[in-house]
C-alpha cells in the first residue's frame, strides 16, 4: 500500500499541484517489482531508474561533508547564503517517481506506529496543513527535497539525504552497511492531533510522552540533580552545530537509576532509534543501552514537556538527543523542536 509522498497541497505554486494517486499504476508496480523487498540500494536505484536525466542530475551529489551539512528545520524559501538543500525537489517528481521514492523511504525508516515512516508521513502532512492554514507556498510537502550524496551501492561510500521544514534524514552507508542514522532532526508545527489528507496526524506525540514518563518517574531529589542552570529556548546541536558536543556532561547519571527508570530512558531513546529500519534500530539500541549507566539525563523548564522552553537532553557516550519546545511560527501554541545525534557516528564519522 502506498501510503502518501503525493502531493496533496504541496506548498509550491497552486498550479502545478499534483493530486493524490490513488493506487499504484501498473508502471509503478513494475518498477517496485525490481527491487529486493528491504533492500536500501536496489530502492535507491529502482527510484533513479523512474527519472529523467535532468532529475537525476539533481538527485546525484558529490558525497563531501559540505553537502551532507546542507539541512535545516528552516523551509527552503528561508535559508540564503549556499546554505539550502541539494538534491530533486519533490514537487518535480510525477505518481510514479513519487510511488518508487515511497518504496526507497520505507526500506530505510522503522515500522513502528508514530515512528519511522509513519511519522515521515505524518511530519508531510504537517507541513500540507501550514501552506493550508496560514504559511503559504513556503510550505508543504513539494517543497521537500531528495538528494544521493555519492552513488548507492554494495561497496563505498554513500548517503541519502532526505528532509524539508522540520525533517531531515541522514543515513550513511559504507559497504552496504548503515554507519550513521544522524543527524536526525524531527520538529512540527501544529503540535498536538489535526485533520490533514483524509488522516489523523500528532507526530511527536512519542517523543513528547516518554520524556514526560522518564521525568515523572523521577524522584524530587532526582529531578534537582537533573535540573540545567539555564533556560534552553533552542536545541545546543541544532543545525550548524556540527561536532560540538560538550565535553562536560550536565544532570543525572542514570547509573543510580532503578530498573524501571533506565527502561523509561531507554524508551525515550528509542522513540529516535526507531526512526530508522527495524534491523538497524535493534543494533543501535543495544549498543545504547550496553552504555547506559554511562548515560545522563538532564532537562529545564517543566516537567510536563509541553510549555515554552522546556527542554530535556539525554547525553551518552554515544547517544545524544534534545527535545526543546518552542513557540509558535505560523499557529499559535508551542511546538517542538528537537535532534538525534551521536557523538561517534554523525554523518558516518566524516568530520572533514
């Protein structure tokens, strides 16, 4: 089942919208057909194999630390300076093109519910409700983009680059092998349930819930131990921010955690974890959880996670990751902000 890239209100000019297929042509379900199911690198060629040569041209980029810096929580329309994205816009891409990048999402992104590709969809659809509600054709989800930074491939080195406003994507690949999901940079603007494509949407309900869980399953004595000094009103590793991880850890050291509290913090994490493929996510939590008493929490603002400025971190030997709420850009109310990172893994360890 295809479950929506199409673009339904896409931001982009109101003229050239496309409409939401409604299943899969026959075209569509033979390129599908030409790659392994799960496969990363036979999805990414069976997407290429769809477009034009101008569109591949776009598609393909030098893989360099450069261009895999070029992402943003920002809207495209936004960002000056050689500092946008690269890559094929996705308002270019005709049903087809759009059903084969759907197959090439979902082999690379978790199954689970409010996760993963789900949670892809449910940003998309967001991002649909801003251009409808307010934001204009700055917004929606054609004017996200897809880029290849190096060629998909069984040896050397790649990565796909996927995001737009509030989303970016980032999996690099060595010798088929996935060496880094980060950064992963999740936001949404509404924050909370609404109505967009015929769906229910409250992406980042997840991430929101388990950090009020894990902070409410502290004790007084453990949430002033955890408490930040300052108010944070924005994630430390936003983007830009690259390899600038603090060398002093702030907070609560989970090694004097129960039980049951290190499993409210390895849920939390896997709320991000399981943002990419299922096979993957079950390695990187448990290398994650081997480095948990190592591992800190920390947080400011409420406790509840859901007022202006408040702020909570989970800073590892690996793992790090931020949630930040913000306040609202185009709607009223507060939204989030927030980063998966790992301090060993980002960008695959290019730092140069």
């Amino acid at each position: 089942m295809l479950l929506g890239l199409s673009l339904v209100a896409c931001g982009t000019d109101s003229d050239t919208t496309t409409p939401a297929p409604t299943s899969a042509s026959s075209s569509v379900a033979a390129t599908i057909a030409t790659a392994d199911a799960g496969s990363v690198v036979a999805s990414a060629k069976a997407f290429a194999a769809t477009l034009t040569d101008d569109q591949k041209a776009s598609l393909q980029q030098e893989y360099s630390l450069e261009n895999a810096q070029k992402w943003s929580n920002l809207p495209q329309a936004l960002l000056r300076g050689g500092q946008g994205r690269i890559g094929l816009q996705l308002s270019e891409l005709d049903d087809t093109q759009i059903a084969a990048l759907d197959t090439l999402l979902q082999a690379v992104t978790g199954s689970a519910a409010g996760d993963g590709y789900d949670e892809i969809q449910q940003l998309l659809n967001a991002d649909d409700y801003l251009a409808a509600n307010g934001g204009g054709t700055d917004y929606g989800r054609g004017n996200y983009y897809i880029a290849f930074l190096g060629t998909p491939s069984d040896s050397g080195t790649w990565e796909l680059q996927f995001g737009g406003h509030h989303l970016a994507l980032a999996n690099t690949y060595v010798d088929g092998a996935l060496v880094g999901a980060t950064p992963s940079f999740r936001g949404v603007e509404p924050f909370g349930t609404f109505e967009q494509n015929g769906t229910s949407n409250s992406p980042l309900a997840n991430e929101q819930s388990s950090f009020a869980a894990l902070l409410a399953g502290l004790s007084t004595e453990e949430l002033a131990t955890a408490k930040l000094d300052s108010v944070y009103s924005d994630l430390v590793l936003k983007p830009g921010n690259d390899w600038a991880f603090p060398t002093t850890k702030e907070g609560v050291q989970v090694s004097t955690f129960t039980p049951e509290q290190k499993q409210l913090v390895m849920a939390a994490i896997a709320t991000y974890v399981d943002d990419i493929d299922d096979a993957d996510a079950t390695t990187i939590l448990a290398k994650y959880e081997s480095e948990l008493d190592q591992t800190y929490v920390s947080y400011s603002g409420s406790t509840g996670v859901t007022e202006q400025n408040d702020y909570v971190r989970i800073d590892g030997p690996s793992v790090w990751i931020e949630f930040s709420m913000q306040h609202g850009i185009v709607l009223s109310g507060n939204h989030p902000h927030s980063v998966w990172r790992d301090r060993t893994t980002d960008y695959g360890g290019t730092q140069e």
